[in-house]
C-alpha cells in the first residue's frame, strides 16, 4: 500500500510544488522555499513551482478550475511524477488531482513522513513513524480500492474491493492499536529514566529544524553527535554532560527540530522521545538568525511547545548562526523583540561564554543554593530532597543531618514543617541565616 511501507524518499522523481495561500495568512516572500527544501531532504529534483492566493481552498481539488489546468500542463511539460502540495489535503482532493494530472500527488503532512521514515534510526523512532503514517493513511484507505468497489457479486454479497477494505482496515486499526500499546511502554520506562536524572540540572535544546542545535550540542560538550545542514537531522534525543560554569556538570539534550504546520500525530508519536523537553529544567529555544523567515519559526515553536503542554517552561531563546546574518536590520528586529535572547554562533563559538553564563543566571532565578538541616530519622525529608532537589553534599553531626542542595523555589513549601530549618549556603564565613523557613523576612508565598 502507497504510504505505509515507503522507507525511502521520493529519491530521483522529478517534482512540482504547488502552495495555496489562504485568507489571514501571513505574506511570504518565497513562500515555497521550505517546501522545496522538504523535497530536497526527501531526495526529488524540483521541475516546477505554482502558487495561488484564495479566500478559502476549493473543495474539489483544492486549486481553482483554472490553476488545476495549469498544473496539468506543467505536470505534462516538465514530465513530472510528482505533485507536492504545501498544504494539507482531503482523501477526495488528492484523488482528484491524481486523476486530473495523471500523477501521483503528496501532501505537506505526506512528505513529512516520509522524510522522518527515511530518517528513523532506532527501535523507538521508527515505531513513532509507522504509528502516525497509519493514522494517516487509515482514512485513504478508500481511494486504493476504487478501481474495485464497483464489482458486485449477488444481493447480499459487497464487491472485492469492499471486502478487501475492511480487511484493511482492521489489520490497519489492530497494528495503530499495538503500536500505541509499545509506545506507551516506552513512554512510560521513558519517564523514569528522565524522572531518575532529578539529581542532575537538565538543560533540553529545542528548536525549528535546521537550527544548529545538535552543532551547539557538540560545541557546548565537546562531543560528536552527527550534525549535518539538513532539515531534520535529528529524530532521536541525544543526552550530554555539559560542564556549566558556577553550577557544574549538567545534561544537555538535542531533540527533533519543529516546523510550521508540523503533522499533529507526529507530534503525539514522538512524545516518548520529547520526554526530555517535559522534564528539562530549562529550555533553549535555538533559532536560526540568518534565516528570512526566523520570526515565523520561532512562533512555529512556540506553537509546537503549547501543543505538548510545555509553554510555560522556563526558556531562553538563543540566536544561532548570527556570524551568517547578511541583513543587519533583521538582527536589531530580533534584539528588540527579544531583548533577553543570547547572540551565538556555534560553528565559530563566539558568544559561547555568554550563553553559559545566561544559563548560569537563568537557573539561579528560580532555584536556591540552600542547606536542609533535619533529624537523621527523618526519611521522608531526604527523600524529598532526592526527588526534588540537586543533592550537592551531606553531612552528620549529633542526629542531625544537613544536605546542602540546589532546589526549585516552589518545592520548599512542603519543608515548612517543625524540625526541619531551611537556610541559604553561605561560602564567605558569614553567620548563616538558621531561623525556620516561616520565620525568615522572605515571605513563603514569594518563595512559592
């Protein structure tokens, strides 16, 4: 069946790409470059571009009556096996334009996954894939049995192709059933294995594809992991020690770029692999500076980030690739739109120092450097701090346990209790604040 076991891109077919620009959308200036960089990935030679401006999409074949003509004389002149739509398309309307220009048509969504089928590497990456290309196609079932629906076999008996669709269907809805039984699993052992990190800082890069974050990965830990100027590069996380000025060792992970209009299950198949992100202590918004369309992208991520529940994660938003910017004026947009963003380049590391010191600043804002004292009976305390807190060191002294930590300000309410006094870290020899939690000047509901 087309769609469902295609690993390899469109390689060596020759394209055309089609976008539609509808009523309330932003006016691009290219506005098919993505999608001819999305081609490009997927391994198809473009022949041809086509773009329309309309109210509202045509729901026969998407394009007016007069651009599908044209379409079909470009198909036809340029010998093109390929139709790519910029635009998400109904089951009728790519049937339709199939049957109008005489070859076979993909849309935005389509080619998606087929550039993350070609691209999947591990176990988990690849079931993620093939769970949301079923989703997709499980509606488009239809279309493939057309040319058999017609046959009929007696009162009472449904044609071949009616049969062979239901068989279809159901193989489809028992493998979506089983890949989303496994990936659950994965989810699951996934957020364990993230929930068993808390005793470390995590930092979780996130970003429009193609932004250089896992350049900046290697850059920021001296490690290695493939970093190619490719649209979705990376489909699997990848987990480093960072040595962080002032804070020490922390990990740092690369996760799957984003992009505009990014395939809503894709987005749910690939949650066991943005686990890292949810559970990040910080989030580093990479964009690319020296691209036209960075305001775009960056409120395409900001999109995606809302979508998986996590907008309001603690972020700093960081300019990569600033050593590339041809347009000055488009830099000095992006310092006055985001005044708190970092200026980097991770190919030439310059900036490198002020992003960690960024970093530094940033974490220490919503976390305290604090010494916990309590009973060394008392186990539930130090369990608490093992869930919550960055345990730094322990000591004992007459059935008395002091654990000096780094924790989220809003954990220190449930401290708020008698026995346990709650102090901040002092290194220059001044007498430390010892007075109970609800008895310093800081009030707990500022601390929370």
């Amino acid at each position: 069946m087309k769609d469902l076991d295609r690993q390899q891109g469109v390689s060596s077919e020759q394209v055309v790409l089609v976008g539609v620009q509808l009523a309330g959308q932003p006016h691009e200036e290219e506005p098919l470059e993505e999608l001819a960089g999305l081609a490009e990935s997927a391994g198809a030679d473009v022949v041809g571009l086509m773009t329309q401006r309309r109210e509202k999409p045509d729901p026969h074949s998407y394009l007016g009556r007069g651009k599908l003509e044209q379409l079909t004389h470009m198909v036809s002149g340029t010998e093109a096996d390929v139709v790519i739509f910029d635009n998400d398309l109904s089951p009728a309307q790519t049937r339709n334009l199939e049957q109008a220009t005489g070859v076979k048509v993909l849309d935005r969504t389509e080619l998606i996954l087929d550039i993350f089928a070609s691209r999947a590497q591990t176990h988990e990456s690849r079931l993620a894939v093939e769970l949301a290309q079923l989703e997709y196609s499980l509606p488009r079932l239809k279309r493939m049995w057309t040319h058999l629906s017609r046959i009929k076999a007696g009162v009472g008996m449904r044609g071949p192709g009616e049969k062979q669709l239901e068989t279809d269907r159901r193989l489809v809805e028992k493998r979506i059933n089983d890949l989303r039984t496994e990936l659950d699993k994965i989810h699951q052992r996934r957020e364990r294995e993230v929930a068993a990190r808390n005793d470390r800082m995590t930092v979780s890069l996130v970003g429009y594809t193609n932004a250089g974050k896992s350049t900046l990965l290697n850059a920021l830990t001296e490690s290695t992991v493939m970093a190619k100027d490719q649209l979705f590069a990376t489909l699997d996380t990848r987990t480093r020690r960072w040595q962080l000025p002032g804070w020490g060792p922390v990990l740092l992970s690369d996760t799957v770029g984003f992009i505009r209009n990014l395939p809503h299950k894709l987005i749910a198949s690939f949650k066991a692999t943005l686990e890292e992100a949810r559970q990040a202590n910080l989030l580093l918004h990479v964009a690319d500076a020296s691209n036209p369309a960075v305001l775009e992208q960056i409120s395409a991520v900001y999109d995606v980030l809302e979508e998986l529940g996590i907008e309001q994660k603690n972020s700093l938003l960081v300019l990569n690739k600033a050593d590339m910017v041809q347009d000055a004026h488009q830099l000095h947009v992006l310092e006055e739109r985001y005044p708190g963003a970092v200026k980097i380049s991770a190919k030439t590391g310059d900036g490198l120092d002020r992003l960690a010191d960024a970093v530094s600043e940033t974490l220490s804002e919503h976390f305290l450097d604090v010494e916990v004292e309590f009973d060394v009976a008392d186990g539930g305390t130090l369990a608490y701090l093992s869930r919550h807190a960055e345990v730094l060191s322990r000591a004992y002294s007459n059935e008395r346990a002091t654990v000096h930590c780094r924790i989220p300000k809003a954990k220190l309410r449930p401290l708020e209790r008698e026995g346990v006094l709650v102090r901040e870290h002092e290194d220059d020899g001044a007498e430390p604040d010892v007075r109970p939690l609800q008895q310093r000047d800081e009030s707990i509901d500022d601390v929370a």
